[in-house]
C-alpha cells in the first residue's frame, strides 16, 4: 500500500509540473453557508494557494479553463488525498455566475459533496 502511495505521489507530482501553462495569480472570493466570504490565491507560478482566513494552505494540483483541482495540505492525507476544486467562470456560457466549490474526497473509489452552499467569484485577470 505504502508503495502505491508513493507511486500515487509522483504521479501527482507529474500531473502538477504539467498544469503550469502560464504563470498567473489567480484570485478568487468563495463563501458557504451565506457566511462572510474568504479570498483564495491561486499562484500558477509556484502551483499553491493561500487563504485570507488562515485556513489550511493548498497545493495546485491543475488549473483548466473550467477549474482550479487544490490539495489540501494536511498530515492526515496519508491514505486518501483531500482535494478541493473551485469552478471556474471562464468555462461557463455566461461567466458572470459564481462558480461552485466542492470537496473531492479521494480514496480507492472516490467521491465528489459540494460544500453547503460553497460558492466561488474569480476576481480580476481574465
């Protein structure tokens, strides 16, 4: 198992070298649960991402015209990886929505919840 996980790592790794287009920092303004919104940076150039909130930093895993794939960085992603991904506007028909925010739960099979009410503004660049 533990080798599989290694070899899950640098696929990862593989798949997060690949994504890195253009360098760009990318802002974005999500909220859930009608609670005060919280800002996330999405920096293409070093593929992290930080949060205005203090929360849990994050690892780019890719960056499309339809979202933004981030690992969430935490000890406890050992046997399963915590992802998150953030929709992006510039996929829509009509970019002026906002785009959603779910958690991907990865494991052996996988799964995909959205986070209650999670929603997500890009702001600036395209």
């Amino acid at each position: 198992m533990i080798k599989a996980l290694k070899l899950c790592g640098v696929l990862l790794c593989a798949v997060v070298l690949a994504s890195t287009a253009h360098a760009e920092v990318l802002s974005f303004q999500c909220s859930w649960d009608q609670r005060a919104p919280l800002r996330i940076e999405v920096d293409t150039s070093t593929m992290s991402a930080s949060r205005d909130d203090g929360g849990t930093p994050y690892r780019v895993i890719k960056v499309s015209k339809w979202g933004v794939w981030l690992l969430v960085d935490q000890p406890s992603n050992v046997i399963a990886a915590a992802v998150q991904m953030i929709e992006r506007s510039s996929g829509f028909d009509d970019p002026s929505g906002p785009g959603k925010w779910v958690d991907v739960s990865i494991s052996i099979t996988g799964s995909v919840s959205p986070i209650e009410g999670g929603k997500c503004w890009e702001r600036g660049g395209r």
